[in-house]
C-alpha cells in the first residue's frame, strides 16, 4: 500500500493494500482526477473490492463554497445548478479530490485542500478571522496520551487549531475505555493512536498525522519533537499520559527546546500551563515536585508513582472522590475513574487555551480549574427532587 509522507499529496503509483495493511491503515489516500495518476488509481480503486460505498456530494460543497465567498449574492444572477456547473467547469467528476478511507472502504468527493478548509471552518468566524485559520494551520501538536488526549486532539483539529500533529499512545481500546472515548465495538482491540488519527482524518482528509504506537520512549522522544531546524519542530505540546518517566522527559525536551506545555487532568476541570517558550527556565510542574530528572523517576513502585502523580496535580485541590481513588487504583479499581463529561470538558479547555497560545495571546503559564460542580452549584439540603412538587 502507498503510505504518503504527507496526507494530501497524490503517489506516482497506487498499489492496493492487503486486508491486513487495509485493517490496520490510519492515513487515507488523497487523489486529484485531472492527474493521469489520479485518474488511473481512482479507476484501479473503482474496479476493485477496496471500495465498499462511495460518497458523493461536491456540488453540494461547492455551493457552501459560493455561499462562503460571497455571503449576500452567491449565484450572481444564475441559478444554484448553473452557477454550481460553472463552478467546476463543466467537469463535476474531475472536480476537487477524491479520498479514500482503507479501514472503512469509503471513497468520498471532496474539495481540494484550500477550498475545503475555507468551507470547513467557515463558520468558526469571526472567533477566528480566516488570516488566524490560515496561521494555525501552520501548526504543528504533539499529543502523548490519547485518552484524554485524544478528545483534545480531536477538539483541536476540529477547530482547525493545529494542521500537523504527533500522536503517541502505547495502549489499546478496551470495552471499559467506552466510557469516555468516541469509538464503536467494532474497534476494541485497535490501537488508540490509529484510532485518533482515522477520527481527525475523518475530519480532514489533508491534516499532516504521525503516530507513535509504541508511544513515547528513549529511542522515539527525539523523533517525536522533531528539528525545527527542518521545519518538523513541535510548537505545543498536550501531555496527558500516567507513566511518571514520559511525564518528565517530555517537559526536558519541551524545556528545552522553548515548547509550551498543556495538561488537562480529568478531574474538577484542572487545567495545567507551563510556558516554557517564553520561560525556559520555569520549573516542571510549577516546582509542585521535588526536583527531579526523568532517570529519578524510571523505576518508582506503585506507591511511589501514586504520590509522584499526589504532588503534580496537588492533592489538596483533587475532588474527594479521585483522592479516594488512587490510593484504591489495583486494589478494588482497576484504573482511574474518568467520565466522558470531564474528559470532553478538558478537550475544550486544552483547545482553547492551545488556539490562544498558538495565536501569540499574552498567556501566562499558571494553574486553572474549572470546576463545574462548583460553578453549577447543587441546591441547599432539604429541597424536593425535581419534580416531586410540581
């Protein structure tokens, strides 16, 4: 199979995948139709079983797209089907790209690259102007822990606040990771790198996604900062992993190479801003931790890396009930509790605040909760359940 080094660029040649290289692809194949090439391996795809449903609907897109360039009179006088035709040439076929998705089978009618980006995040303005879209789109997100992480990374690519990213995640979906995470039971068992990376393709056929299955360790880190000697380099990182040593040597490396730092913890919207870009001296953790190097905390035991994760997130601001936890965590729970409520609270926080540091808004790194029960508070004791006194 053609694995592109950059989604949106169409190979010299399109050689079909196994059902295995297919099952276990997460980079779709972007096709131009006014391309010989294009053309031949758009006509190999149709001709073979790879295609299970074709999605076709650019004229409908090209009308958004009229809609959106000229808001007050799209058409100029025409109808909507002839200022549609005239739009495309004449040649709806040959019109935009066409992408194929190997794990699903689906081939879809898109518009090329600018179009569909103009049209996609349109409605994002004015919250941000279509100059802001274009600036982030320059930019490149490291992701390390795909299950909050992963909703941030989604959040994020939805909104257009990143057009490259980095995703790095050892572990596989489990039916109890269905509690917070947007896949389906077909995909237990699929890697959840994969699985984020096909869900933000899904979105955007020409974002720019890398994963590292095996997540991040001693050989992969430097990889997965990049050179921005080379144009690769990080410009943020969203850290949102368990294992003490990758939470350490990931802010060295962001430390030193001037990367800021988000973290999201999952629990009363706790939100987490280390500014080493414009503070590349800053203690990690806001100096909530002794200092320590990621060698210090390579072999720490259960209970060692239970209170190393204590003094992170500063266990007096924890809700009682993820205090109870993780000293229960492999005794009488078999992780920590997280819900789909909370971890869709952090994608926005991290989104967010990631589109405002991107964007060069004067932010100071810091600590910041969010913490709906304490913001939607409960009534006072003693009042009826709801509707008991209607």
């Amino acid at each position: 199979m053609t694995q592109l080094t950059e989604s949106g660029l169409e190979p010299d040649q399109c050689v079909l995948p196994s059902v295995r290289e297919a099952k276990e692809s997460f980079r779709p194949l972007v096709l131009d139709p006014a391309r010989p090439a294009g053309a031949a391996a758009l006509a190999a795809l149709r001709e073979s079983a790879c295609v299970r449903e074709v999605h076709d609907r650019i004229e409908d897109q090209v009308e958004e797209l009229l809609r959106c360039l000229a808001p007050a009179d799209p058409f100029r006088a025409r109808s909507r089907s002839r200022a549609v035709a005239e739009a495309m040439g004449g040649r709806p076929h040959d019109y935009g790209r066409w992408v194929w998705y190997p794990w699903s089978g689906r081939l879809v009618h898109v518009l090329a690259r600018d179009e569909f980006r103009l049209v996609r995040t349109d409605r994002n303005r004015d919250k941000i102007t279509r100059d802001q879209q274009r600036a982030l789109s320059r930019r490149r997100v490291g992701v390390i822990g795909l299950s909050v992480g992963g909703s941030a990374a989604l959040a994020c690519a939805m909104e257009g606040v990143g057009g490259a990213f980095r995703l790095a995640d050892f572990d596989r979906l489990g039916l109890s990771n269905l509690n917070r995470l947007e896949a389906g039971v077909h995909e237990l068992g699929v890697e959840k790198s994969v699985l984020c990376a096909r869900r933000m393709y899904e979105l955007d056929p020409y974002l720019d996604v890398e994963v590292f299955r095996d997540g991040v360790t001693e050989d992969t880190v430097e990889d997965f900062f990049g050179d921005p000697g080379h144009g690769d380099g990080l410009d943020l990182l969203i850290e949102e992993c368990d294992t003490p040593w990758v939470k350490v040597a990931a802010r060295e490396h962001a430390r030193r190479r001037r990367v800021p730092v988000l973290m999201e913890t999952n629990d009363r919207g706790l939100l987490d801003i280390e500014r080493f870009d414009l503070e590349p001296d800053r203690p990690l953790f806001h100096g909530t931790t002794a200092p320590v190097g990621a060698d210090d905390v390579r072999g720490l035991d259960r209970e060692q890396t239970i209170r190393f994760l204590l003094d992170i997130v500063d266990e007096r601001r924890l809700s009682p009930a993820m205090t109870d936890a993780l000293t229960r965590v492999g005794r009488s729970l078999a992780g920590w509790p997280q819900l789909a409520s909370g971890v869709m609270l952090g994608a926005a926080l991290v989104a967010d605040t990631a589109r405002r540091i991107l964007l060069g808004e004067p932010l100071s790194s810091g600590r910041h909760s969010v913490d709906l029960q304490a913001l939607v508070a409960a009534e006072c004791a003693g009042r009826s359940p709801l509707g008991a006194d209607r």
